[in-house]
C-alpha cells in the first residue's frame, strides 16, 4: 500500500490515505477530474509500474454516502454485519439486469440501484454465491466489493481528510 500511495503521488493526487490492504485509496483530484478517466488513468500506471492490470473504480465522498445512506438492507444502523456493498465500474445493460435480477440466492439478498449493488448475506461474505465474480460475469462490468464496515469507514476517512 506504500507503493500504491506513491504511485499516486507521481500521478498528482493530494491528501492520499490507503485504508487496509485491499487497495482502498482515498485522494483528491482535480475536481474538473471525470471519474472514468481517471480510473482509466491510474490502471495504466498500476500496468506500467507494477505489470498486472487491476480493474479501478472511482467514487466520490458524496457518492458513498449517497449509496449509504440508500441501503435497502440498512434497518438499523448497528446492524451492519452481512451487510456489503459491490461498487460497479459502470451501469450493467438493462438485459443483464433483468437476467441477474432472475436468480434467487436466499436468505443472501441484492438489489442493485444504479452502479452499486446492495447486498445482505445471512452467513459469511465468502461462503455466499453473491460474490464479487458472480456480478462480474452475470453483469459484464468490473466490480469491487467491500463490506459495510469498510464502506463506513471509507466515508469517515474522506471527511477526515476535508477537515
């Protein structure tokens, strides 16, 4: 993550902050920045300096709370164990929603609203069919996944860095 933080560096980015060690970057950017290129940006430099593509996907301080603030499953905000949410990179084809909308894992549940899928599993994250692949392949879009703990403590890190 050390090398990951100086990565942006070179690239231009202010206020950088990694969050564990599944390449959570929070940063500023030029707020003319687009996302998608940006994105597009910093996975060439991953290619370039590292050698293996990484799929990147941007998303606001004000989008994630948007998408927090949105969670179907939230009933009560101490409840968050089960609870996930899979950032997509862009939104799927409207046939590729309607077939992944067809499957049926219960008791794990998903909704998907816009480039975030919402997601509930009852047992462990790494034991339900709601994976991070599963969206991939049914939806045809890159696709990360972070529990909810981690969403929160995202949004919590770009407010600290705002300060």
């Amino acid at each position: 993550m050390t090398d990951l933080k100086k990565l942006f560096q070179i690239l231009g980015f202010t206020n950088i902050q990694t969050y564990i060690q599944s390449g959570n970057v929070i940063f500023e950017a030029d707020s003319k920045a687009n996302n998608v290129a940006l994105s597009n940006r910093i996975e060439q430099s991953i290619l370039k300096t590292y050698g293996f593509e990484v799929p990147v996907i941007i998303r606001t301080a004000d989008e994630i709370k948007h998408a927090i603030s949105n969670n179907p499953f939230l009933k009560n905000k101490a409840e968050v164990e089960g609870l996930f949410l899979t950032f997509l990179k862009s939104i799927p084809s409207t046939e590729k929603l309607a077939n992944v909308k067809s499957f049926d894992f219960s008791p794990d549940q998903f909704e998907i609203i816009g480039k975030d899928v919402f997601g509930f599993c009852a047992g462990k994250y790494h034991k339900t069919k709601l994976s991070n692949q599963f969206f991939e392949s049914k939806l045809k879009v890159s696709a990360t996944t972070r529990n909810w703990k981690t969403v929160n403590k995202l949004v919590e890190i770009a407010a600290s860095e705002n300060n």
